[in-house]
C-alpha cells in the first residue's frame, strides 16, 4: 500500500499547492480501490485536504489566515475533468471574474451540459446548471465568460464604466475572439463586442 500512496503523493506534489484533484486522476497507479484508500490515508495524514465527495486538494498556507481554501474555478474544473463535462462561469460570478463585479457570491453558479447539481466546498457552493447547447459553444473562451458577465449586469447597466472595464482588462487576442464568437451572443451584447474592439 506504501508503494501507491507515495506515487499518489508524489504526484500530487507536481500538480502544486493550491491544486484540486479528485481519484480519476491517479488510475494509471492502482485499482480504483487503492487509489480512494490512498487518498483517504493521505488525507487522514493531514497530506491532503478531502473537500467533499471524491474531491481532494493539496492546500496552499497562509502565515497567518492557515490553510487556503482553493478557488471556485479550480474546484469546478476538476469536478468538470472528473465527469468529462463542460463548464462555464455564469451569473455573479462570470462578472466577478471579469472585473465588472468585486463581491464574489456564496453560491457560485457554473453553466454546464452535464447533469445540474450542487457541491458545496468550504464556504462556497458550486452550483452547476444545464444549460443549451448554444451557450455551452464558447466555454472555455473569454468570449463566454463576458457574454455571462453582461447577461448578469443587465443591458440598461452597461455604461462606459463598464466599457472602460472590459477594454483594459481583455487582450488584443480576447477582443479578436470576441468578433470571431459575435453569432453566440444576443444582439446587444454582440453590439458591445464590437464597442469594445474600437480604436480610441
């Protein structure tokens, strides 16, 4: 058992502090069944931290706050890797991420098209919800992550603050992926795309 404990850890130590993992991620080093006992040695240990069902982390610490908790994102794409699903960040949360909001929200909601279900970690609940097709097109592009973000703001809030915003926080390369995605966004967002990629 020794023997798939220390290339579970040792892995783990290459992923870094502050990554989530969960056992699918290890079944090239032993039965599912060893590599859960593993885990569950580890983190009785104290190697790793178990945040729920089937997720574990190896924490970063703080020399004062202590052990760390991981970020809503890292936890939904290692339940996304885990179940072979798309995620995209939506609501509160996409404008968090964008700059356009500073609260991040208790329940973080995620759009999905995998089943829809809650997992709570820490003081966070992740709520992923199954959503079209046409929204899961662009996950995983800043084009998907912006369209969520001014979905939640709402049209008759954005103003030029919220432009301003947009404009300094993207990249060349995001604003490109913005045109190159406009046929995904509805008709006003899509107008602020275009806004957002015109020279001063």
């Amino acid at each position: 058992m020794q023997g798939v404990d220390n290339k579970v850890i040792k892995r783990i130590r290459g992923f870094g502090s502050g990554s989530v993992f969960t056992p699918s991620m290890f079944l090239d080093l032993g039965s599912r069944a060893a590599i859960d006992k593993a885990l569950s040695r580890l983190s009785k240990k104290g190697s790793i931290r178990r945040l729920s069902r089937g997720l574990y982390d190896l924490p970063k610490s703080h020399p004062v706050l202590g052990k760390l908790s991981p970020s809503p994102e890292i936890i939904a794409k290692a339940i996304a890797g885990r179940d072979s699903i798309k995620i995209l960040p939506s609501g509160a949360y996409a404008a968090n991420l964008t700059g356009l909001s500073t609260q991040v929200p208790a329940q973080i909601i995620f759009l999905t098209d995998g089943a829809s279900r809650s997992v709570k970690v820490a003081n966070h609940t992740i709520k992923l919800q199954r959503t079209t097709p046409k929204n899961m097109a662009v996950a995983g592009r800043i084009s998907g992550l912006v369209i969520q973000a001014l979905k939640y703001i709402g049209k008759d809030h954005v103003d030029s603050a919220v432009l301003q915003i947009l404009k300094s926080k993207l990249s060349e390369k995001d604003k490109e992926q913005l045109l190159k995605d406009l046929s995904y966004a509805p008709s006003w967002i899509g107008a602020i795309f275009r806004k957002i990629n015109e020279k001063e």
